[in-house]
C-alpha cells in the first residue's frame, strides 16, 4: 500500500473523528506572478505572498476589470500569453483576497504585458 494514501486516510480519519484542527497552513508564494480569480473581488494579478485555504495575500495587486488576451480570450491564455487590452487598477502594494476560487501562475512573458497594462 502506498504510504502517502495511508497518510492521507488517517488524515480524513482524524478530521471526521474531530480528533484535528481543519485550518489550513499557509503555502508560501515567493513572489511569483498569479492572476487570482475571486468570488466578490473579481481578478486580480499580483505578486503571491502567501495562500491559506482560499484567502490569498498579493503585493503590488492590479484588479483586472476586462482583458483582451494575446492569444485566445481566457484567464489562462492571460496569464499564458500575455494581455494586448484591458481596462486595470492602479497597483496597490499589498492586497488580501478573500473567497479566491484560483490561483494561476503567469510566465515571465505574460508578467510584462500584465504590469505594463495602463491602468483605467
């Protein structure tokens, strides 16, 4: 049997035994470009700092109001390809996002066209 699944199966164990605390410990960023979709703040892109569960912390944050994708038309193709439109924030220097239902890594490409954007 492979330990990681056992791991995990006491786990779960554990947590509907009530026998654990469900917090989520956070997962570090180190920086690196994301754009974060969120349920009431809508996306932005940033610098990750850190996520704990669906709480997301970013620095230097732009929220995105609308986007024209190099290539294709989605987030993904956003944060693949770059931007060539769009209407974004001025950058504020640190940002807490609650409710964030992803969290997508952007290429060094996408990074220039992002932070480049004028902002509206």
């Amino acid at each position: 049997m492979d330990i990681e699944l056992l791991k995990q199966a006491l786990q779960i164990a554990e947590v509907l035994a009530g026998k654990t605390d469900t917090a989520q410990p956070a997962t570090q960023g180190a920086g690196r470009a994301v754009i974060v979709r969120s349920r009431d703040a809508g996306v932005l892109y940033g610098k990750l700092d850190r996520y704990e569960g669906s709480t997301v912390y970013l620095t230097d944050a732009r929220q995105m109001w609308s986007w024209t994708a190099v290539e294709g038309g989605t987030l993904l193709d956003c944060a693949n390809h770059g931007v060539k439109a769009g209407k974004f924030s001025t950058a504020s220097k640190a940002v807490v996002v609650l409710g964030a239902c992803a969290i997508i890594d952007v290429t060094d490409k996408a990074a220039k066209t992002l932070e480049s954007a004028k902002w509206a």
